[in-house]
C-alpha cells in the first residue's frame, strides 16, 4: 500500500485555483459535505478547504480544516486521480471521521463524474 502522506502538492494553494474549481461549476454534495471538482495536470488528487465564517469561530473552523485534511490523507488513494476537490462543511454537528471520509470518496466519484474524469483505481 502506499504512503498515507499529505505533502504540499497535495494541496491547492492559490486564489486562482479555487476560483477555476468553483467556474467549472462541477459538485455534488450530501448531508455533511458539498464537494466542487475540476481537472488538474497532476496524476494525483488536491485538496482545498473552503469553511466560512458561519460555521463558527476560529476554532471551530480549523476543527472542520483538520478533519477534512485527515479524511483527504485517508482516503486519497481511492480518490479520482487528477482531480482538484474543494470540501465545504455543511451545517450541523461535526462530522464522524469515519463518515467524513465514506462521504468524500463517494461525492468526489460523483463530482468526477460529471466532469468525465477516469474512475479512481488502485495505482502500482
């Protein structure tokens, strides 16, 4: 199995990169997340985290961050390759890390989908 890592090119940095993910109009979503999805030149999946300010104070906002970086490190390995993904929280308790993580492999298939992204697989 490969290395559960999340090293800086995992991550999507730039305001340009979020706003091209968010133009590509590309997402699906569920009771915990909403999940937006663009191509990327890369042979791997990124991350981006969008938690705005009505999900609560600073705390409670990098709570949300943490989790979805864990669940993205997680599970990256079943996550559609070449894919750039941005997770939103959707309001309520927070989320199981269990079910965080069943939740954004199934919305990042389906938001690759729409996009006609090959489906994840395992990679040598």
């Amino acid at each position: 199995m490969p290395p559960l890592t999340f090293p800086q090119s995992h991550h999507m940095k730039t305001p340009a990169e979020f706003e091209r993910c968010y133009a590509r109009k590309r997402s699906a979503s569920d009771p915990l997340l909403v999940v937006y999805a663009c191509e990327n030149d890369r042979p791997h999946p990124r991350l981006g985290c969008s938690v705005s300010r009505k999900v609560g104070n600073a705390v409670v906002r990098n709570r949300y961050k943490r989790l979805f970086r864990e669940a993205f490190r997680l599970t990256q390995h079943e996550l559609p390759p070449g894919v750039d993904l941005i997770l939103i929280p959707r309001p309520g308790p927070y989320p199981v890390l269990g079910e965080l993580c069943a939740s954004l492999v199934k919305l990042a298939e389906q938001a690759a989908r729409k996009l006609g992204a090959p489906k994840a697989g395992p990679r040598p």
